[in-house]
C-alpha cells in the first residue's frame, strides 16, 4: 500500500518535515518513492510548500494520506486561498 506521510528531519526539538509519497513498509524516515513538500511545525501552516497536484494525482492512484497530514493539508489549502483572494 502507498502512502503519503510525513518524514522527520531536523535537529533534536526542532523538527523539520518532507512529505514523502512511500510504500507502507517502509520506515518513517526510510525509502520513498517521491519527496512532494516540506512542512515546518514552527511556521503558520500557509508557509509550507506542498504540490497538491502531486497530491492529488497519488490519492487518485489508490495512495492513502495520513491523518496528521489530512488537516495540515486543510490548513494549507484554506490559508492558500485566503491569501489568493
């Protein structure tokens, strides 16, 4: 099963995140299929740099996302469209 999640980078109490297209069986911070944004816990949620297309076109193709990263996505995309209007 493929899965969208977050992998951990950054210093100790200062984390960093990439979010990563992955096969399940991989470790958190292990191999991954394609890197598709960054997330900082630090910054607003709008800062992150996050390709919904690619998004977009893992779930159409039977990718599960991660709940942690199904309401960063929701905070990304109403901060987003906030700042375009």
């Amino acid at each position: 099963m493929v899965k969208i999640r977050l992998s951990r980078f950054g210093t100790k109490k200062h984390p960093f995140y990439h979010v990563v297209v992955t096969d399940a069986k991989y470790k958190r911070d292990g191999r991954f299929l394609e890197q598709i944004g960054t997330y900082d816990p630090a910054k607003p949620n709008a800062e992150a740099t996050i390709d919904h297309a690619r998004v977009e076109y893992w779930t159409a193709h039977g990718a599960q996302v991660s709940e942690t990263l199904q309401k960063i996505l929701r905070d990304h995309k109403k901060a987003t469209s906030v700042q375009a209007a």
